[in-house]
C-alpha cells in the first residue's frame, strides 16, 4: 500500500499567482527544501545505500534491541531516500532501520514467512541535490544517536568538495552548526586516525584544531604541546588563540625543519655521500671544511674535496637544515687546521669546551624560538592593519606615538629601512597586496596606489603604520636582538602585547632581561647614594672624636634642644652667656680694687 501527499494538478499550478510562486522561490533559496516526500512502502532488498549518506564508517550496524523490535513489529520510522541515476531509490537516512529490516526478512526467508516492506519519505526534490542530502543527513544521525567524529569529519569533506559557491557553503555549514573555516579543514582533520579522531573531539577540539594538528602530529610532544596552549588561551579568554598560533608555529618549524633534514639526507644518499653525526665540539680525525686548509695553505673547498679525499662525508648542521661538508680523517690526509682552529686546540680548556657547547646549543634554539615568533608576529601585524569588521577601525594612540617617532625623524631604523634594497616587499605584505614587481621605479605607477585610494580616512593611518611596522621589524627583530636586547625592542614588544598580541616565550624572556636590568641599574644608583651618605657619616663621626662633641647642624644625628625664642641652640646659647657673665665679673673685681671697696659677687 503507497500513502501519497496530495499535489497540485497541472491546472491548479497554472493559476498560481506571480507573487506567491516568487515567494515559494525565494523561501526554497534560503532554507532546506521543504518538500516533505512521498510516503511509500518498498522491500529493503529493492534499496541501495546513498552516496551521500552521512553514516558509514561507524555504528551502521543495528544493535540488538532494534533487531528484536523490527523483528516483532517492523520498522515504524520511515526512511529517507530518493532517486539514484540507476533507478532505484537510495537510503540517505535511517541505515541501520533499513539494515534491521533486511536481516529481518532474512530470517523471515529461512523460517518461510513473508518479507516485511519498509516505510521510505521518497523526495524525489532531492534527486541530483547532493549537498542538502548530505546535509538532512547530518543533521538526522546528529540527532539521533551521536555520529562517530569520523563520519562528521568525513561528511564536512564532502561538503567542501562539493561544486557549489563560497556563499551556499557557509549556508549549509550553518545550517550544521559548523563555521565555513570547519568545512574547509575537514579534509586535513581527515588525515587523523579514528582514535584521534574520537579523543579530540571528546575533549572538545574544533575541526580547525584538529586539522592544524594533523600538520604537526609527527612532532614528538605535540599533543601535549597544544593541550597546553589551548588551556593558556581558555584561561586568559583569549579568542583569537594566541598561544595556539604560537605553539603551532614553533610545531610547523619543527616538522618543516625535519622535512627539510630527511629531503637532505636523501640527496646526499643518492650522490653517494656519508653522513656523520654533527659534533658540538669537533675535535679528533673529524672536521668540517672550513677548519681546513688544502696541501698549498689555501682553504678547502667542497667541490677540490669531494674529488681528491676519499673521507669526503657531511652533517647536517643543527642551526637551519643544510649539508655541511667534513673530512672523516684529515691530518690522515695531509690536510692541515686554519690557524684559528689550531690555536684554540692548544689553549682551549675543558671547561672553556664545555662552555662554548652549552652557549651553540642555547643559540641554536633561541634562533629557532625567534623566528617562529617572527611568523606569528607577522601574521598578528598583518590582522591589525587590515581590520576585519569586528576590530577596531583607527589605530591607537600607542600605535600613533611610534608613528610619529618614526616619521619625526627621531629614529635611525626608520630611515635606514627605505635606503635598503627590497624595502616595499614586506609594507605589500602587511598590507595585503602584491608585492612591487622586479625592477620597479618611481617612474612606474606607485606599488600602493589601489590600496591608497581604497582606504578610507580613518584606514589612511593603517598604511602609516603598515610602514613603521615593516621598517621595524626588518631592522631590529633580526635573529640577533634576542642575544642582544635593546629597550626599543622592548618597547615595541610591549606596544604589540597592548594591542592584543599574545608574546612567545622567547619575547617575553626579552622583555624580563630588560625590565632586570633596569632594576638593577636602579638598585646600583640607591647603592651609591647610599655610600655617599657612610662616607658623610664617617667624617662626623672622625670630627667628633676630635671636637669631643657632634658638630652643629650635621643633619645626621639628632640636634641638641633649640632655644624657642630664636632657634638657636641651647647649648651654644647657654656658653655664650658663661661667657658674658664671667667678662662683667672680672671687670666689676678690677674697679672694686682700684677703689679698695669689697665687693661680694653673687655666684
């Protein structure tokens, strides 16, 4: 028996009014078709699996309760499926109802009873529609009982693989509860294995996330790596996930650099040459070429080495990834050490050994460290003067002081950046624009004028600081400043951080070294004022083991009582009038005696 939803007649199509049929138009565009399908019966055996059925690695099977009931009473769902190119109707829902059915009837066969039909919504509206399939699809398993996460991962991929535009895309990602940048990385998320897969989404990982650490997941700590920046990003509320970028930088560089290693060592396999083992100290029969002198004094080449030493061999170096040539014996090979190197195997002790060994590996990874902060920083600098329409549309007023120091002629850097060679490559990339192209001069239309005159007014101090920041970052962030750390580096460091860029370690150990310095400086200037006052406190004290009395106003000891009056000091006052008083009676005493008169002094 077929239940069929009642459909206008050709006749009754024919008096449907413009406005209506522009609004069912206009209805259908925004959403999902609406039709709701055509109930039928069919036998399980007479379908097929769609294509586009978003259930297929995982949990397709039916369990045993839905066996038993379907067994009993049938399915009372209906289906979804509609029609296939080769005639028959394909399940894009409701699998394992249709595959309980199936198993069913086998039985049924064996036991000689009837086969059961199925109840199947036929939307024949969907036929050749692939992307809402998928996405009714979805949604159905999403809903029903959770769909593995490869099944959600495989079923995004399909939907970015889709023919369809940018728009319709985001629509239906949408309309999953996914965003666009999701459905995009789908297919690199897709590269992790099921129980990766099942784990990180368990622990709440997005699809972009997943997918940024298929990149990576060759690198040792990895997981754990991320784990951690994921945790500092939640803590801080940070939304952009900067100490995601930048763990996934250091991670790229990282599985970048042993890319590059392991494409190294097979080009230097295919010519034929050895691989030794990169020593931090490079002593005994072992050394690289540059140590090296040929057998008339003059420096050893690879290309003179590879042809008359048999002991021609290479490393590859610890600092970046490329081949570095040795000679596996050479005094054995009359080669002899450059005077530098001969000299330092007779002075050098073991302690100095060690010492330089530990400064080359903290070197090596403090470069590494430096510059996959710089790719951060850069990709941080080029979201700040591109504002999206969320961010703010002026530049601060910090952004504004280090505009108006670079242009007032208060710096060196500024200047020195637009007197170099291939200045304009990184201002075009801050920008967001093709770079000049080769051999540009000022005759040729200026590189800038499109975004120049794109910008608005307030975006006009964007392009001001797309060239300070530029002009910055190319003369001071070299892989030098973080051994060598300079306030303004610092400074600029900081005005990033206010801006809203999250700091690599490295960064921040910069600022740190800084920020002690300056203490320090500090603390040796209260230091020296406090040794000035000893050396002040030790003349008093020597002048009054002299005087046998502190000397007036020292300012260091407390001062003897003050007279109210005048402010003098008591004591001083006190002395002077002894002294008045004896003066009058040795002058009363003369004239007593000169006129033989007795006169009693009162004491």
């Amino acid at each position: 028996m077929t239940a069929t939803m009642i459909e206008a007649t050709p006749e009754a199509q024919d008096t449907i009014n413009p406005q209506e049929a522009a609004d069912q138009a206009t209805t259908e565009d925004e959403g999902l078709a609406h039709d709701v399908g055509t109930l039928e019966y069919h036998f399980p055996e007479d379908l097929v699996l769609d294509e586009y059925n978003h259930r297929k690695k995982h949990h397709t099977e039916p369990d045993a309760k839905l066996k038993a009931s379907v067994r009993d009473l049938g399915v009372q769902d209906p289906v979804g499926a509609r029609p296939q190119e080769s005639g028959k109707l394909g399940i894009y829902k409701g699998q394992r109802r249709w595959k309980a059915q199936l198993i069913a009837n086998r039985e049924a066969v064996k036991r000689g009873q009837p086969r059961r039909r199925i109840p199947v919504l036929v939307r024949r509206d969907l036929a050749g529609v692939d992307d809402d399939t998928l996405v009714l699809s979805m949604i159905e398993n999403t809903h029903r009982e959770q769909s593995s996460k490869r099944d959600v991962t495989d079923g995004l991929t399909q939907l970015a693989l889709m023919d369809m535009s940018d728009a319709k895309r985001a629509k239906q990602a949408r309309r999953l509860g996914y965003k666009p940048a999701e459905v995009a990385a789908a297919n690199r998320a897709a590269q992790l294995s099921d129980e990766v897969l099942e784990r990180l989404g368990t622990d709440g990982w997005d699809i972009v996330e997943q997918a940024e650490y298929a990149e990576v997941e060759s690198v040792s700590d990895a997981l754990w790596e991320l784990n951690r920046a994921r945790r500092d990003d939640q803590r801080e509320g940070n939304k952009k996930r900067g100490h995601w970028e930048q763990a996934m930088a250091k991670l790229r560089a990282r599985a970048a650099e042993a890319e590059k290693r392991a494409q190294i060592t097979a080009e230097l396999e295919a010519a034929g040459i050895p691989l030794v083992r990169p020593q931090w100290r490079w002593e005994g029969p072992v050394r690289p070429l540059s140590h090296l002198l040929n057998a008339v004094g003059k420096k050893m080449t690879a290309k003179a080495h590879a042809e008359i030493c048999p002991d021609h061999a290479a490393y590859i170096d610890n600092d970046k990834p490329r081949a570095v040539y040795v000679c596996r014996n050479w005094s054995g090979n009359g080669h002899s050490l450059t005077p530098e190197e001969a000299a330092k195997a007779t002075t050098e002790t073991a302690e100095d050994k060690e010492a330089a060994k530990a400064e080359r590996k903290r070197v090596i990874q403090g470069n590494k460290d430096w510059r996959a902060a710089r790719e951060v920083r850069t990709a941080f600098l080029v979201r700040l003067i591109n504002p999206g329409k969320d961010d703010p549309k002026e530049v601060s007023d910090a952004a504004w002081q280090w505009i108006m120091k670079a242009t007032m002629g208060e710096t060196y850097w500024f200047p020195r950046f637009f007197s170099s060679t291939g200045h304009l490559e990184l201002v075009a990339k801050l920008l967001k624009v093709e770079p000049p192209k080769e051999g540009w001069s000022h005759r040729d239309e200026e590189p800038f004028a499109r975004v120049i005159a794109r910008r608005g007014r307030p975006g006009r101090a964007f392009l001001l600081l797309a060239k300070v920041a530029a002009a910055f970052e190319r003369e001071n962030m070299h892989d030098g400043a973080w051994r060598n750390p300079s306030r303004e580096v610092a400074a600029w460091l900081e005005f990033l951080a206010g801006e809203g860029y999250t700091l690599a370690d490295c960064e921040r150990q910069l600022i740190d070294t800084i920020k002690a310095a300056d203490e320090a400086r500090q603390e040796a200037a209260r230091k020296s004022d406090a040794e000035v006052e000893e050396e002040l406190e030790q003349a008093l004290a020597e002048a009054r083991e002299e005087t046998g009395h502190a000397p007036a106003n020292t300012g260091g000891e407390a001062s003897e009582p003050q007279d109210e009056e005048t402010g003098a000091d008591a004591a001083a006052v006190s002395d002077h009038q002894g002294d008045s008083e004896a003066t009058e009676a040795s002058e009363v005493t003369a004239e007593a005696g000169k006129e033989g008169e007795e006169v009693t002094l009162a004491a």
